[in-house]
C-alpha cells in the first residue's frame, strides 16, 4: 500500500471513529429534529395566542407567536387599533393576537390584536352571564328603545323595560334624547340576561341586578327543589351555551344540549325571554347553588323510534354526508346519521376518507353498532360482503321473497262477492 492509500485509510478512519455505526449522529440529529417538529403546534384558524411584539412600524407589527416564525399585523387589521392603542404598544410587549390566517400567498402568519380583543371579551361575558354577575359600569350612549353600556370592550343594550324604576322615574320627555341624554356618563349596575356572539347581541338589565335580594331568595328556594320534580318557570336570558330559566325567584339553566332532541345553534330557535315553559330539574348544586334544568327530559326520544327499524348486522342503504380525517358519515333511511370509522371504510389502509369515497355516495353498508344512550350507528362498507353475516344476510333475503310472494298473491285474487242488498 503506498503512501496516499495510507493517507486515505487514515482520513477515512478519523472521519468514522464509530466503524459500523457509520450515521448514528446523523439518525441522532434526524429524530431530535423530527420530534422537536412534531411538538410545535403550528397556528390554527381563530385560536387566539399570546405573543411577543418583536418589531413595530408604521406598516405592520411582527409578533413571536412561538411557532418558529413571527405573526404579522398589517393592513385591516392594524388600521382597526386607534393611534392612541398603537402608541402605547412596545417592543418585548406581552400580547394576545387571534389567527386570521396560518399561512397567506406570501408565507405568513396573519395576526390581528383587535379580533383577539373581542374574542377574549365575548367569553368574559359568556362565563358573566353563567356565573350571574353583578357589572359596575357607566353609560356611554343611547338610541330610541334605551340605554347603551360599556361591558369589557363591547356595547351591551339595556331596553327600556329593563332599566330600574328609580331611573325611568328620571327619563322625561318625548324624544330619546331628552330621555336620555342627560344620563350618558351616570354609572349603572347591570346584569347580562342575552348573549348571541354570531349576532353580536349583548342584552342587559338593571332590575335584575338587585344582589342581595337575590342571592337571598335563590338559597331558600334551592332548599325547596327536588332534583327529578317538574316545574313551571319563565325564561329569563339567553346565551350561546343554553337558557336561564327562573323558578320561585332563583335561576336555573337550561344548557344548549337539555332544550331538545333536535339540534339546535342557540336557544333563540325555540324559546325567548319571558316565555313560560316547563322544566325537570336534573340536578342541584347546594355549595356553588347552581341549578340544572332539562326540557328535554319531559319529551319523547324521537331518534329511538326511528332506530327501532335498524339491527346489528342488517345491510342499509346511505348517502355520505360528510367526510372527517377519522372516518364518515352517512345518512340513512329516517334521516339519521351513522359514522363509518377510516378502519372500517377499506380493507387496504387508507390515511382519509377521500381516498375511497366522496361527499353524495350512495353506499350499501353494514351496521355494526347501536348505542340508543349515545345516540350513534355505526356501520361499516368493508365488512358488506363479510362472511361472518352470511346466515343473517340470508335469513332476511328468505324473508324478503316472502314477503313479496304474499303481495303478489293478494294481487292475484279476485276480490270478495258481495252480498245482494248491502
């Protein structure tokens, strides 16, 4: 061997001081990377985040949003903050911003300040109006129906029929601003009785912010319920999550998922504030005197008698409804819905749904599965021509014949003679 083959072995050598093991740092630096990939959770449509304002400019904000790069503010949405927002905003500052888009044609995080701002408000009063709270605030405007108050950002209404006796005493005059006017500024305890995010619908009262008297009145009649009885009561406020529904002076809660059997987007769908309905109460919480309520409880399930036609392992006709990265849906005979699992979709694996089948398929399927308490079918398009269903299978096609043998027979004889004189 001469000299530069020796050279050559021993440059090789140093390069590989580990002999057979020849990428092991590589493989080591792929997997840190690989799972330090993997635990960033990379930005969502209409998550909100907290930041840090990396760099500020007349055109935009940059913000770390810890996803490896920085959000930007530009555009709309920095001209929705004032001057007087934007001037006291700083470098290394703190702030929360809400996802309008993880990624634009450009490769960019698009921020906004204003919308996280009213994200965030719009769920303070969600948990206000839950918890019944009691708002110390002042009165900032007016229009024709009553007063308009400041609530964390955003403007809550409190209708005529809502303002305390003692200010309507003071309201004189013909016209809303001499009604009114004059009370701009005044402060003003309220309650929330409606919140409806999607319609920006923030409804206020100042009778029923009356503390003392109420918080009084809810421990002796949470003493007076039993949980299963039946009462009567009257809508009091709506929101988003459910209704409040007042018994005997003390507010109980409807939520969304107790007001029916159908499916509902907010309680405005069957009910408004004032109506009388009745009501089971299905739980009480002495400690944090809470109330919950059912209208639900006091109908019939109509999704267990339209299952009743349906059995395990029966063979169904359905139309994809929807397809979700776990599996599909399906809409069968009744108008229910069933899920068919990805793993029940195809014999070969498939990492979606889309792979096999599309939204409006009509598709034979097997149902696997009833859960009458949950309110779930589940079926299967694999397991259609299963082996395993082969006797059941048979058995209803026997009795299917049969059946249309009997209709045919009754089509075929003659219809009964009638008797003279009837």
């Amino acid at each position: 061997m001469d000299q530069n083959e020796a050279l050559k072995g021993e440059g090789a050598a140093n390069a590989n001081p580990q002999g057979d093991q020849p990428n092991s740092n590589n493989q080591t630096m792929e997997s840190l990377l690989e799972s330090e990939s993997l635990s960033v959770e990379l930005p969502q449509v209409g998550e909100i985040r907290k930041g840090v304002i990396a760099s500020l400019s007349a055109s935009q904000i940059l913000v770390s949003i810890g996803a490896k790069s920085e959000g930007v503010i530009s555009g709309r949405e920095l001209d929705q903050l004032t001057e007087e927002e934007r001037n006291a905003l700083q470098v290394g500052q703190e702030v929360n911003v809400y996802v309008v888009n993880p990624e634009d044609a450009n490769g960019n995080v698009v921020l906004s300040m204003k919308r996280a701002q009213e994200q965030m408000s719009w769920e303070n009063v969600e948990k206000m109006i839950a918890d019944q709270t009691v708002i110390d605030s002042k009165i900032i405007g007016f229009n024709k129906g009553g007063l308009i108050v400041g609530i964390g950002g955003l403007r809550g209404f409190v209708p005529a029929s809502q303002i305390s006796a003692a200010r309507r005493s003071q309201s004189t005059g013909e016209t809303p601003e001499q009604r009114w006017q004059k009370m701009i500024g005044q402060p003003i305890s309220v309650r929330i009785i409606e919140v409806d995010r999607e319609r920006r619908r923030l409804i206020l009262s100042e009778r029923a912010a009356n503390t003392e008297s109420r918080a009084s009145l809810k421990e002796r009649v949470i003493g007076e319920l039993e949980e299963g009885k039946v009462y009567t009561g009257r809508v009091t406020s709506l929101a988003d999550f459910g209704a409040f529904v007042n018994l005997n002076g003390a507010d109980g809660l409807v939520h969304l998922s107790e007001l029916s059997w159908e499916r509902l987007q907010h309680p405005r769908e069957i009910l408004e504030v004032g109506q009388e309905v009745k009501v089971k109460v299905i739980n009480i919480d002495r400690e944090k005197k809470r109330i919950g309520l059912s209208i639900r409880a006091l109908q019939d399930d109509p999704w267990k008698t339209r299952v009743e036609k349906f059995s395990v392992g029966q063979l169904v006709e359905g139309v994809i409804t929807r397809l979700t990265k776990f599996g599909a849906f399906a809409r069968l005979e009744g108008d229910i819905e069933g899920l068919i699992h990805i793993s029940e979709i195809s014999e070969n694996r498939i990492e979606h749904p889309r792979e096999a089948i599309k939204e409006g398929d009509v598709k034979t399927l097997r149902v696997i599965r009833i859960d009458p308490e949950q309110h779930r079918i589940g079926l299967s398009l694999r397991k259609v021509d299963s082996a395993a269903f082969a006797d059941k299978d048979f058995k209803m096609l026997t009795q299917e014949l049969k059946h249309e043998q009997e209709e045919e027979e009754e089509k075929k004889s003659p219809p009964p003679e009638e008797t003279p004189g009837e």
